[in-house]
C-alpha cells in the first residue's frame, strides 16, 4: 500500500516506487557531494533496497527525493536527501523529512542515523544529534 501526503499549493510526498523519475534522481545524486558521479544503475539498486519517497511539484514533476535504508523493525538510515534548488525556500526540506519520519512503516525505531557536511540545522530540529558514542561505530569504506 503506497503512502501520499499533499499541501495545498499542489507539491506532494509519495512512496510509490513506480512514480520515482530516475533519470531526475540520478541527475540528483551523480553531482551532490555524498555520491559524485554515482551510476544510474546503483541509485536504482539502492531505491529497491529501500523505502523511497519521492517529492512532486504541483505539475508531477519530480523534484526531490529521500530514501530510508531499514529493517522495519528498530533502525533507520535516513539518505540521499535533496530538493531541487529551484524549489527551496518554500519549507520542502523540512516537510520531505517530517512526512519520510512520520510514515507508518518507519515507526518505532530504536535509533535513526543519517549523514550530513551541512544540513545539521535541518535535522537537528527533527531531534538528530551528534553521535554520543562515536567510539562504538565504525566503517568501512571501499573504492
């Protein structure tokens, strides 16, 4: 069952897969700093492994995006947020990451993470903080 929220001036938030416009996500993503030239088939593969949400002007073009890495039971990643800098300045950002926290199927996590160089004042409004125990996490990172 696919989840839509809408505001009255016509933009909307939906989980359906199949309205996710790729070809704008890839465009998205391959430029943002967290995955520079990023291949379309791996932004595709990342959706599928994911609960992704797309966000549509009030013409149905997409013009954002978030997805959620998870179990659906205690953790989620919150990744790959963008909104089309066409589109800022009218709280996009803000509601894109309400409505994706909000969703029926990512309640009750014990812990949500993300990553962010410079949003931290978009999320700490949402109650992200800084790791309290940053020694306890680790990476690994391939190229």
């Amino acid at each position: 069952m696919t989840h839509e929220l809408a505001r009255p001036d016509g933009y909307a938030i939906s989980d359906d897969p199949a309205r996710l416009d790729f070809e704008a996500i890839h465009a998205s993503l391959r430029t943002s700093y967290w995955s520079p030239g990023v291949e379309r088939a791996l932004v595709e593969r990342a959706a599928a492994g994911s609960v992704p949400f797309g966000l549509y002007a009030p013409g149905g073009a997409q013009v954002g995006y978030a997805r959620v890495v998870t179990d659906r039971a205690t953790f989620g990643w919150l990744a790959d947020v963008y909104v089309l800098d066409a589109h800022r300045g009218r709280g996009l950002g803000v509601w894109l990451v309400e409505g994706v926290l909000a969703h029926p199927d990512l309640q009750g996590f014990r812990r949500w993470m993300l990553g962010t160089r410079d949003a931290h004042a978009l999320y700490t409004r949402f109650g992200f903080t800084p790791l309290a125990h940053p020694e306890i996490l680790m990476q690994r990172i391939s190229t």
